[in-house]
C-alpha cells in the first residue's frame, strides 16, 4: 500500500527547485600537479566523488572561479560524457571542471541530500537522457536541464528519506575506507620485506642492537626477524638478500589468456551461471578483490575458452584497454582476451604476486605496444625478473596478509549487500511505495 505521502507530492521544474545552478561548461582551466583538487566529470561515479587527480594553482583559484563557488552539500551532476552521473561535496576547497553543473537545492522545496537520490532515480534519469542530443557523445544542454520536473514531497519527507539512504551509502563508505587502509598495510609489508629490505637492512646494521628491539621496530616478531639474512650477494637484479634467488614470472606461476566466445550464441550465454570477466569488471572495482562478473557463460561458453575456469585465487591482470588493472578472483573465474591470468600453483602465492604487481607496473606498461591503445602480449610479459625469497618467508608473508584480504573479502559481500538493499529502497522511497516511518535506520541490510 502506498503512503499518504505520495499525496502531498508536488511537481516543480528543476529551475523552480534549485536557488543555484553553476556552469562551467565552455571553460577549460589550467591544470598543475598541486593545489586547488579539481572536480571532473570522469571522477563523478555511482553517487560519490572518486580520488582528485588534477588540480588548478591556488593563485588560479579567483579568477577561474568566476561563475560562482560551490558549497558543502552542493550535488554536482556531469552532463556530458558521461551524463547523468552525480556527487554530494563536502567541506573540500574545490574547482569545478567542464562538463559539470552545480545544483543547490532551494530552501524550505528542496533538502539537498534528497536531491543527490532523486537525481539518481529512474524517473529523473530518463528525463535527462530524454533531454539530451548529440550523436556521438550525449550532452543536456542548460535551458533543457532546467526543464526536468521534480516530484518532491514535503521536505521533513525528503529528510527522512535521505537520512535511510544516506545511512546505507555511510556504512559502503566506512567499508571501503577501511579496505583501503587494509590493502595499504598489506602494499607497505610487501614493500619493506621484499622491495627495501628493511629486516636484511636492519640486521646487517645492527651494531650490537638485541634482536627484540630491531623485531619491535619493524613491526614483526623477533621469530620472522631471525628467518632473514643479515647480508646481501650480488645478482643480475643488483643485490639481493643472500640466499633468495632470480626468477621470471613465468617460472613462478601459470600463465593464461582468455577469449569471448561469439555472443550471437545463445548457447554460449543464455543462462548461464560461470563468472566471466572483461577488463571492465576490474575498472569500477573498490579493492584488488573481484567478487562478481557482470556477465556469465554457459558450460559450452567456459568449454569454447582455452583455458576454461581458472580457480579462486587466480590474480587477473588488465592486459589492455587499460594496461594496470589487478584483481584477486573470489570466484571461479573465465576471462576474455583482454587479461594475463596467474594461477599461483608453484612457490609464491596470490597475495605475494599481487602486490609485486603493483612493483612492477611501471616495467609492465613499458613493454605494453599499440598505436590504437597499449597491450602486452603474454610473451613479453613472461620474462619479467623478480626475487623470489625463501620459503619459510613467503609463508611468513601469507600469514600476515591473508587476514587483511579475508577482510577485505569480508566488507566487499556487505558492501555489495548494503548497495543492492539501497538500490532496492531508492525507488520505493522516493515513490512513496514505502513509509519512511516504518525503515529501522539500524537494522538496513535485512530489508
């Protein structure tokens, strides 16, 4: 039964809703390496601000910001390649780039944070793409932006409601925040024993210091510490810790490629329950953990690859379309042409090679070709050197790192649960189809 709220809904134009819309389409600003974090379109996705990576000089700031300043709670929507795509800011000094409008709702209509899901509604979503042109790339231009109609109830109704909705998006973002942290920790161990060599540093230049002490000041047990050599030996890599060794990737590991199998089968596709995964999988991903695939294939479709379904664990590679993206498959896994699979079957484990991954991307991406857009071919990827460490330190290493990524693993099921009970909830709430009333703001992920 749908609430009485849905009653007292009242239709206004985007134009009559908002107090401001800022512009800055046409404008094209001078970006530099610090400063002032510039927003752009390409990192607008799913509802939130994605990292600022390009920035205008603070002395720029003035005179670029012409057309007016944005505010804490202000939604910006992109709408441009691509369309439609909206973020909530926050209390960040920042610039505003092409492609991007700037929405502040109008006081006692509108409650800005109700905005930021009305926006992402399929009503509103259809509008703008009813209102858009182009061929090529789809824009909206500002007089039709300013015609979409918004259904909005009384505005202690929009507060609530974004208050259920925002509660979801807040535990997502705690998730994801703390997986960031957790594959930090997990990235500067990997750095400190097998890239700097801190223990093998640290006990070559002990000078009388206890074994406890350099232990207690590299974070680790005096049991691991003493698993280390003291001393270093020349290798083709340079020096290394004595008694590790030189290798190539592809005598540490299996290597796979994929395929497609032809998508006007039926057979290939129709039904089927196999994960199989592109580079795309990998491009929206939060953590180096891929838990799902968008599409899946038949048994006929995993039987028309070469190399079938690859087993939990495997680390994917991007290979092209970009070169760089890493995931540890949490699934039986069939991939597309587009990757360099690992399944660690020899001496060195998942965790260890993908985070050597990250080590090595700069030597990856040298050896990628192409005119129309970089690729490397698993023949040059195969000879890439590493050292590999003793055995006992390797299980060391697994030890430490496995309860980060089981976590990891972990808050990427809640975050894939929190998201799917939101997206369920979006339309009902903002329909009036559910009472806001009746929502246990505590209790979200069982609805």
């Amino acid at each position: 039964m749908q609430s009485d709220n849905l009653t007292k809904n009242k239709s206004y134009t985007l134009e009559e809703s908002v107090s401001h819309l800022i512009d800055y389409r046409g404008k094209t600003p001078k970006k530099t390496n610090s400063g002032i974090p510039l927003v752009t379109a390409k990192i607008v996705k799913k509802g939130r601000l994605e990292p600022y990576n390009e920035f205008i000089g603070e002395d720029n700031y003035d005179s670029w910001m012409i057309r007016g300043i944005p505010k804490k709670g202000d939604i910006v929507l992109t709408v441009e390649a691509p369309l439609g795509e909206v973020a909530q800011l926050d209390d960040t000094k920042i610039a505003l780039a092409q492609r991007i409008v700037t929405l502040r709702g109008k006081k006692n209509i509108l409650n800005n944070d109700y905005l930021l899901y009305l926006l992402q509604s399929r009503e509103v979503q259809s509008q703008l793409e009813a209102r858009s042109s182009g061929s090529t790339v789809k824009g909206i231009k500002q007089s039709e932006l300013r015609k979409v109609v918004l259904n909005l109830p009384p505005l202690v109704t929009q507060k609530k409601i974004a208050n259920i909705l925002s509660t979801l998006d807040d535990k997502i973002e705690l998730n994801r925040k703390m997986n960031q942290t957790l594959e930090e920790m997990a990235q500067a161990l990997f750095k400190s024993w097998f890239v700097d060599f801190d223990p093998v540093n640290a006990l070559k230049n002990r000078d009388g210091e206890d074994l406890e002490t350099i232990a207690s000041n590299l974070g680790i047990s005096k049991e691991v510490l003493e698993l280390f050599p003291s001393e270093f030996e020349e290798s083709e890599l340079g020096m290394i810790p004595k008694g590790w060794r030189v290798s190539t990737i592809e005598d540490e590991v299996s290597i796979y490629g994929g395929a497609t199998p032809s998508t006007k089968e039926d057979k290939y596709w129709l039904g089927g329950k196999n994960h199989w995964a592109t580079p795309r999988d990998l491009s929206g991903l939060n953590s180096k953990v891929l838990i799902d695939s968008s599409r899946k294939i038949t048994d006929d479709g995993v039987n028309k690859i070469s190399s079938k379904q690859l087993p939990t664990g495997t680390i994917l590679l991007s290979s092209r379309a970009p070169v760089g993206y890493i995931a540890y498959s949490t699934v039986p896994i069939s991939i597309n042409q587009g990757f360099i699979a690992m399944v660690c079957n020899k001496q060195l484990s998942n965790y260890f090679v993908m985070y050597w991954l990250d080590i090595a991307m700069s030597e990856i991406k040298n050896r990628a070709i192409g005119t129309t857009f970089a690729e490397i071919s698993k023949s040059s990827f195969r000879p890439i050197k590493l050292v590999v460490p003793t055995q006992e330190i390797l299980f060391k290493f697994n030890n430490q790192v496995q309860p980060m990524v089981d976590k990891i693993i972990k808050n990427e099921n809640e975050i894939k649960t929190l998201q799917k009970t939101r997206d369920t909830l979006l339309p009902k709430l903002l329909s009036g189809e559910l009472d806001v009333s009746r929502i246990d703001t505590d209790n979200l992920e069982d609805n």
